[in-house]
C-alpha cells in the first residue's frame, strides 16, 4: 500500500494546474531555437518590466543572504499611499494565487463551500477543494459571470464567493455597478473575492473603484497582482485588501517570509512607474485590435476581452495547437475549463502578433 492512498480523497482527486507551455520545453521538444519561439500563453506583459522594477530589483540582489520583511513595510506603505487605505488592511502575496490560497486557508473547511462560475480562473476549484471545502459552480452566462445565479446559489455553509474581474481566460467582464448590487444582495456571512488580475487594461469606461467599497463592505477582498501589466509574473507577488480583521486571519495562517526581498523591491518601484502601465495598456490596446481584426478576417468566432487575452474557437482546438507548436507558436488550449473547442492567446507585440495570426493561418489551411 502506499501512503499516497492515505492522502484525504480530497486531495488525492485534486487535479495538478496546467500552466502555459515553457519556451525550453517547446525549443526542447521541437528542436526548435528559444529566440524562434512566440510564447503567447501565459497573459504576461511583452513589454518585460518597468526599468524601476528592474533597477530596484538589481539593487535588492546586493543582499540576499537576509531574511526578507516578513510584514513588507515599504510596499505596504507605497500601497497604502497609492489606495488610501491603512497597512493593517493588506495582505502581500507570492503572487495573487497566494492571496487565494490564504482566503481559503482561513475561511474554508470540510462542510464549507465557495462559489464560483463556469469557466472561471482554475485556482477558485483548486484552492477550494485543498480545504476539502465543497466548490459550486455556477453556470456561465454568455461565457461570463451570471451574478444574480451565484448570489442564488449561496448557502448558509458557503463562506467565499470567487470573481475574476475581467475573467480568465474569457475575458469577460461585468461592470462595476453589476458588481455593487451584487455585493449588496449577498449576505455578510459570506467574503467576497473580487480578483482584479488585469484591472489595469481595463478601458476608461469600464473602470471603478472597488477599493472604495471596502468602506460599505466588510466582508469585500480585492485582490491584485504584479504579473500581468506589471510585468513580474517571475517575481511573484500579489496582493490584497479588505478589511483589517479579515487581513489578519489571513496574515496568521500565511508564510513569515512568503515574498521574497527582490520581489517586494521591485513591485514597489513598479507601482510607482504609471507611465509604464499606460504604455502597456496601449499596447495591449492595439494588440488586440489587430487579433480580432485577424480573427474576423479567418470568419473565426472570439469572445470579446476586457484582458490582455482573447479566446477564440477552432473547433479541433488539439490539432490547431499542435500546428502552432510546431510553428514555434504557444497559446493556451482551455479544455481544463470545460471549452475543448476554443485557446487562448495573449496579446504581444506587433511582430508576435503578426508571427501568431501567420501561424493560425497555415494551422486552419
Ligand atoms: C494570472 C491570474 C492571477 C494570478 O496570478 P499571480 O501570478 O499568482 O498573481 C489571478 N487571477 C487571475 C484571474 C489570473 O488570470
């Protein structure tokens, strides 16, 4: 026997993330060139990172041999002067996925439950079922969150509700006044975790401010990453804020030392680099207008993105990414979602871009 089986079901029925195909995995497989490789697959920034974020980070390295600030002052501080809110009302995170991960070490148990939607971001399932806590899935509404349907679904055993504001790997968004009646409709017992990963692409129009809320609701947690428009997906770091009680549960059960010193470094330099952010949301912006003009041109049916993404469907969604990988081209096939027909792919740079439509092409010929 082995001790594996001894493993509460729960975990053992935990199936692993799929993340986005390396590029030293592809160059590997295909005997292709790294340099050759268009990685569009994971929603991170083809713009790299901010030069602060990179100086900063170059400086922090001069003294690895010391524990990072477990309580991470500084970036706490740069927060709290960037949001207007108290330290005490903050969470850092090895990455935003950390945030959920401590959100469900602290509320969820066997006999618990969350609620999250269909095709929603694959963490909410996973940091779900690691309590042993029962997910609810929500059925989709035009592939998006049907907010009226999850406030329905709430039991009285259900203690989080998971939002991904704009969703991956849909794309879709629900504006903020949607989201203000729903946090009104749903009861007090139950945290609220709006997951704002890409909130800096979001388009003039569409923006609100959750943060401001957290005022009206005490059981609200906005959660926010370094990893996609901030370009440090490899740094890891995350954060979020609600209110102070509930950043306190979540601060007692988290790793001492869970960001490392380069990272907290470089996201504080990176927060303050707002010309970057505009320069990247642009250039999403623009990356998105040429893949869809490609999609309409291919006559192929995409959702429409509020994100640095856009899914699209292929119908045989394994034979059209073997195509592109054997072109040197990664996206995201989404099957794991339950959208077997459809992938996803990042927007780049121009030149990506064009690299990856010209792939699709010959993919779908
Ligand atoms: C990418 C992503 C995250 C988190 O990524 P981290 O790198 O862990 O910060 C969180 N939520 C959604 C919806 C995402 O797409």
């Amino acid at each position: 026997m082995s001790i594996a089986t001894l493993a509460p079901d729960y975990i053992r029925s935990i199936m692993a993330y799929q993340p986005g195909k390396p590029i030293s995995e592809l160059a590997r497989e295909m005997g292709l060139l790294e340099s050759s490789i268009v990685k569009l697959a994971s929603n991170e920034n083809p713009l790299g990172m901010s030069s602060h974020a990179r100086d900063a980070a170059h400086a922090a390295i001069a003294d690895m041999a010391r524990y990072p600030d477990g309580g991470a002052f500084a970036l706490k501080a740069a927060l709290c002067r960037k949001f207007g809110v108290a330290a005490d009302q903050l969470v850092v995170g090895n990455g935003s996925n950390d945030i959920l991960e401590l959100v469900s070490q602290a509320f969820l148990a066997p006999g618990l439950s969350a609620v999250y939607s269909q095709h929603a971001f694959a963490v909410y399932p996973l940091a779900t079922n690691a309590r042993g806590a029962r997910g609810i899935e929500v059925p989709a509404k035009n592939f998006g969150h049907d907010l009226d349907a999850m406030a329905a679904a709430i039991e009285p055993q259900t203690r989080v509700v998971f939002i991904a504001n704009p969703n991956n790997p849909t794309g879709t968004f629900v504006s903020g006044t949607a989201l203000e009646a729903f946090l009104d409709a749903v009861p007090r017992h139950v945290l609220v975790v709006l997951d704002e990963a890409y909130t800096e692409y979001l388009a003039p129009e569409q923006r609100y401010d959750s943060i401001a809320w957290l005022a009206r609701f005490p059981n609200l947690l906005v959660s926010r990453t370094f990893s996609k428009a901030y370009g440090l997906a490899g740094l890891r770091v995350g954060y979020g804020v609600t209110h102070a009680s509930v950043a306190d549960l979540m601060n007692r059960v988290r790793q001492p030392f869970n960001v490392s010193s380069v990272g907290l470094a470089a996201a504080e330099a990176a927060l303050g680099d707002d010309e970057f952010i505009a320069r990247s949301a642009e250039v999403n912006r623009r990356g998105m207008a040429q893949l869809t003009r490609a999609f309409a041109e291919l006559g192929l049916e995409w959702i429409p993105s509020a994100g640095n993404f856009v899914t699209f469907k292929v119908g045989d969604a394994v034979g059209v990414n073997q195509a592109l990988l054997r072109q040197g081209v990664i996206v995201r096939p989404i099957a794991a979602y339950g959208m077997p027909h459809w992938l996803r792919v990042s927007v780049g740079l121009p030149e990506e871009n064009a690299r990856f439509v010209a792939a699709l092409k010959q993919a779908l010929a």
